[in-house]
C-alpha cells in the first residue's frame, strides 16, 4: 500500500513531457488517475509506453469550464496536478494569446472548479523558474518577486499568483512548485537542448546551439521532478505548506555550452563540435533555483547528478530511435 493507493487523481498535461512520467509513477503506485487530453498525439510517451491503457482518458480543452467541473464531481476527484501548458517560449513569442489563455484562463477555470467540489484534498499547479524573471541576485529563492517579462515567463508569474490567491482567499488547498529546466526520456520536442543535442550525437552530427552558448540554467532529470510532485501533493493541505511555492532543482547551474560538451563526452563520438547559431531572442541570460526550503519543509532532494540524468537520458533516446 502507498499513499496513492485508490486516490482519485486528476492531471492535465498528462501527454507532456512531465505528465507522462508524473501519470505513469502514479498507476504504478495504484492510483486511479483521470487525464485530460485535448489532442491524440500517438508519439507521447503516454501512449508509446501503454500508460493510457491503465488510467481514464478524458478528451476536452482546458477553456471548457463546464468539462472540467463534470470531471471533479463525477470522478469524485481527491487530488489534482495542474501541468497542462503551452511550454514553448519560441511558441509563446510568436503566439501570445494562445499562450495566455491556455496557461492563464486555463489555471483559473480549474481552480474555480476545484473550489466547488468538497472532494479535492490537494492540488498542485505547475509555475515554473522563469516566473521570477530577470534577476541580478541568484539563484532564486521564493520570497523574490515574481516579474517575467516576456510572455512565457508573463504567463507563469499570472499562473503563480491565481494560485496563492485561491489558496489565500478561498483556503483551498493548493500548492506551487517552480522547476528548474527538466530533461529525460520522452521529451521529443527536438527544438529543445537535451533532446535535439542527443539525437544528433546519436547519429554522429553536429548538436546545434541556437543561443551563443553562455545561457545558464540549472537542468534537473525528469524523475527527480516527479518525485517532487509527489512529495509536495502528499502535504498541500498541511497548514504550514498550502498557498506555499517550492523550488526544485539541483542549485548546479551550467551553460548550454557546458551541457552540450557533457552529452558529447558521454557519448561514442567524442571528437563532434557544436554548431553555435547565436539566434536566441528574448531569453533570460542567467537563470537558476536555491531548493533549500523544498529539502528543510519536504524533506525532498535530487536524486540524479547531470551526469547521471544525462546517460539515462542517453539511453531512452538510443533504444527510442532504434526503433
């Protein structure tokens, strides 16, 4: 028996990157998890490993209100994890609306809903780091102000806030955490540092940089995220933990650079070069996470250094495009 043991869980985003992983460790651990879907995407990992087939599917758009309040009432639903997102910022520089009323509109319709169904024990609400948004003091901590500037980071900082309000005003039971930039098998966005750059080490080519390389992030390996989750779910309705936000991450920045060399060592061809294209446009230069008050309030540390994330990582996409 776990604490997940017949708790009726309800996630969005559970085709994405982090959903896929989060509602998989979840059926394993013997919930019974209902998952909005909005498009068929037959490649995610939610498919690809046969998780679909152990949860409910429901099919529907985050904007519809009426939907999402038929799902709490009539699953009786006891804990929700709120990742559905546009997470692209390329996507989210060119598109703003839809970007802000998926993450914005669409944060505020679940947690009203939340707030009329007695079942819902604990939510937590997916902010990310970039909510801060340029700061000459780092690593972030959670008392600094939340000032993104850019519409990715613009739509975090709103998501960020709707949630401590309805915590605040309403007393529901909601939770915040703000990841550092996660990486693992079944990210296949290949635009991204650590998918992009593996596949073409994998096939002998050049790994491409789009930014001139000196970007620093802190990267954390998708496990490590979803024991976070767990974690931070298992005590939101704790006095002294709901309406908290809570970073994680490594505290191990590195530069786009630096991963890139790291991923090439580990890899059979060791001699490649990147490809620096310096094209990156409206990015925050710096930008990474103190996780001290997840470890002293949660107890919660990562279990995975870069490099160990990263031959894990290597090794998905090895057998992934094998296949």
């Amino acid at each position: 028996m776990t604490h997940w043991q017949d708790k009726r869980v309800f996630i969005t985003g559970c085709t994405g990157f982090l959903g896929s992983w989060l509602t998989a460790e979840l059926a394993a651990q013997g919930a019974d998890v209902i998952g909005l879907v909005r498009d068929h995407v037959p490649q995610a990992q939610l498919f690809r490993s046969g998780t679909n087939s152990n949860i409910t599917l429901v099919y529907g758009e985050l904007s519809d209100y009426s939907l999402l309040d038929r799902i709490l009432a009539e699953y009786e639903i006891n804990t929700i994890f709120h990742l559905a997102a546009q997470t692209i910022v390329g996507i989210a520089n060119r598109s703003p609306l839809s970007t802000f009323e998926t993450n914005i509109r669409g944060t505020w319709q679940l947690l009203e809903a939340a707030r009329h169904n007695s079942t819902v024990q604990s939510i937590v609400v997916a902010s990310s780091e970039k909510a801060y948004g340029p700061s000459s003091q780092l690593p972030y901590n959670e008392n600094y102000p939340l000032h993104g500037l850019h519409p990715y980071d613009v739509s975090k900082s709103c998501v960020d806030l709707i949630a401590q309000t309805y915590a605040k005003t309403y007393a529901l039971p909601v939770t915040i955490t703000r990841c550092s930039n996660l990486y693992g098998g079944g990210d296949l966005n290949w635009n991204r540092l650590f998918p992009g750059t593996i596949r073409s080490v994998l096939r002998g080519e050049q790994p491409i940089i789009r930014s001139d390389g000196s970007f620093k992030r802190d990267y954390m390996y998708v496990e490590d995220a979803v024991t976070a989750y767990l974690t931070l779910a298992e005590r939101a309705a704790e006095a002294d933990i709901r309406g908290q936000a809570f970073n994680f991450g490594l505290g191990h920045p590195a530069t786009a650079l630096e991963v890139v060399e790291t991923i090439i060592a580990l890899s059979h061809c060791p001699q490649l070069k990147p490809i620096i294209l310096n094209e990156v446009k409206h990015e925050i230069q710096d930008e990474y996470l103190c996780a001290d008050k997840a470890q002293q309030l949660l107890g919660w540390q990562p279990s995975f250094t870069l490099d160990g994330g990263i031959v894990k990582t290597m090794a998905w996409y090895q057998n992934f495009l094998e296949q």
